[in-house]
C-alpha cells in the first residue's frame, strides 16, 4: 500500500527522500526553517527547508535534535520517556502439533517460556502464507533494547523459538522448515517514565506553529495504523484550512490512551 502512495506522491511531483535521518532541526522564532538528513548509506548531510514539517521521528529524539531554547523541564520530560522494544522470531513449519488452531493471536501463559504472545499468520488470511500446505507462526518477545535477550545472536534466538514452542505443546521440533528473527526498536510508547508530565513536552512542542507530530512515536502514544493515518489526515487538513491549534490531532486515539490507564 504504502509503495503505491509513494508512486502517487512522485506522480504528482513530489520528491521521496529515503535511507535518510533527519538529525538536525533549525528553528526561529517559535517556527521550524529546515532539517537537515544524514544518507545513512553515504552519510552525506542535505539540509532542506520547508513551511510545514510533519514529524513521525520519535518524540525524544526530534526534541534531541532541535537547536531551539528548549526549557530543562521539556527536556527532562523527554529524556524521562520510555519504549518496550520487541523480537520476533518466525517460524514456518510443515504442521502444527495442535492442527485446530483457528485464532490468530493466542497469549502465552506458561511462566517457564519467555514467548508472550504467538501469531499464526494463516489465521489472518491465507494470502499471508505463500504455500498453504504449511504454516508461518511468529513468536513474540517483549524486552529491552540491550537487555539480556536483546543480545541474544539470531541462531541462538531461533534455537529458543523452537524449543519454547516444543516445550508447550505447539509444534514438533523437526518440522520446522524455515525461521527468521527481526528486532523492533520502540515497538511500543511506554505511558510510564515521565510520561505522567508529558502535556509539558505537548505544550512546548505545540508551539511551533508548523510543526505537526503525527503516528505512534511521533506522539508517544499507543496508535495503531488506523489511528497513525487520521493523525496525519487531520494535520494535513489542519495546514489547508489554516488551523494552528493542534488539539484535534491530540485528540485521535484519546479514548483508547484512557483504556490503557489502570
Ligand atoms: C511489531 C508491531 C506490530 C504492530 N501491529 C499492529 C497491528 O496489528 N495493527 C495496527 O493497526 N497497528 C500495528 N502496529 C502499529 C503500527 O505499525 C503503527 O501504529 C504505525 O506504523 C505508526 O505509523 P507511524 O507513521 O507513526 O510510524 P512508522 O510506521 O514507524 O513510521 C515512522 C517512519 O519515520 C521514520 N523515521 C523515524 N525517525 C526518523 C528520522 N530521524 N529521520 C527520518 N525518518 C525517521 C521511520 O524510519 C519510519 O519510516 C504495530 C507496530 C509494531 C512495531
């Protein structure tokens, strides 16, 4: 989906910039002027100015890169915030040993593995599946960057995989066919750290009158894509139709982050 957006965008003239990082944001006057992206293949530096700029870069590193006054307090706040990161390891297996499965997301319980949740993704739709004499499981693993599991090499990380779903019952060790791990950064905006001060960081940033944080770290807020893309939807009508409060945006996904509160 999203490569046929980018196909619209070059249609319609606009310029898709990738493999690069916006490490530096000049600022005046309460107002973003450029950013400046590091090719993270050449490492070259282009800076590129602009009227309007929409942020999905982490909350805690767009402050880290701003060159702005930015009060200590903003900055404690953002220093002060939290992600849980995330492994998974994906299996394709021949069969499972309990062949009457039918959900898709299924909690793991068991307190002597470390897999929290496993997806069978035959369950979200057969065309997930190349052949569908087989079965692609993907185990989930919730840790911190640089913790402990974090370190683990991607064979040893498979090893555990296939051993932690033998271990409960799920599958047989021989009929796993294929496997990969892929490590996820900032899977999930934690709402604990400094999260409970983060309307000061809000309230700072919102001043900056074209400057839009959009999606799920983009606002440190537990979005999904539905809610990710309304972010962008309502900046964007925000910017058309002159609007410079941001509350609207804010507010997508409130009474979700309400439901995540004890
Ligand atoms: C493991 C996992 C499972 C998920 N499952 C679901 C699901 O089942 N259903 C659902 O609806 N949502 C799911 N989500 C959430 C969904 O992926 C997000 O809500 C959505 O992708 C957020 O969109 P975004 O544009 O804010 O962020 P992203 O899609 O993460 O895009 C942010 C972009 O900003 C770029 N970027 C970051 N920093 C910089 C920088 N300094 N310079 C330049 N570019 C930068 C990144 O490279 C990236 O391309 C899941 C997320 C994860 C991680």
């Amino acid at each position: 989906m999203w490569e046929k957006v980018a196909s619209l965008v070059a249609e319609m003239g606009g310029q898709l910039v990738q493999n690069s990082k916006v490490v530096k944001i000049e600022t005046q006057d309460k107002k973003i002027t450029a950013v400046v992206a590091k090719n993270q293949v050449t490492g070259e530096e282009t800076r590129y100015e602009g009227d309007y700029f929409i942020s999905t870069m982490p909350v805690k590193e767009l402050i880290e890169a701003m060159n702005a006054q930015i009060p200590d307090t903003v900055r404690e706040v953002s220093s002060g915030l939290i992600y849980r990161d995330f492994i998974t390891v994906g299996l394709l297996l021949s069969k499972l040993k309990l062949p009457d499965i039918t959900d898709n997301w299924i909690y793991i319980q068991e307190p002597e593995v470390k897999v929290g949740r496993l997806q069978i993704f035959n369950n979200w739709s057969p065309f997930m599946v190349k052949d569908p004499n087989t079965v692609w499981v993907g185990l989930e693993y919730f840790c911190n960057e640089k913790d402990e599991l974090w370190e683990l090499s991607e064979s040893d990380m498979k090893a555990m995989a296939i051993r932690e779903l033998s271990d409960i019952g799920i599958i047989f060790k021989e009929d796993v066919l294929d496997s990969v791990v892929i490590k996820m950064p900032k899977t999930y905006p934690a709402y604990f750290g400094t999260y409970d001060r983060f309307g000061e960081l809000k309230s700072y940033v919102d001043q900056f009158s074209n400057l839009f944080l959009v999606g799920r770290n983009g606002m440190h807020k537990y979005n999904n894509q539905d809610h990710s893309m309304l972010t962008a939807i309502e900046a964007v009508r925000n910017i058309r139709t002159n609007v410079s409060g941001k509350e609207n945006i804010w507010a997508i996904n409130a009474e979700q982050e309400y439901h995540e509160e004890k």
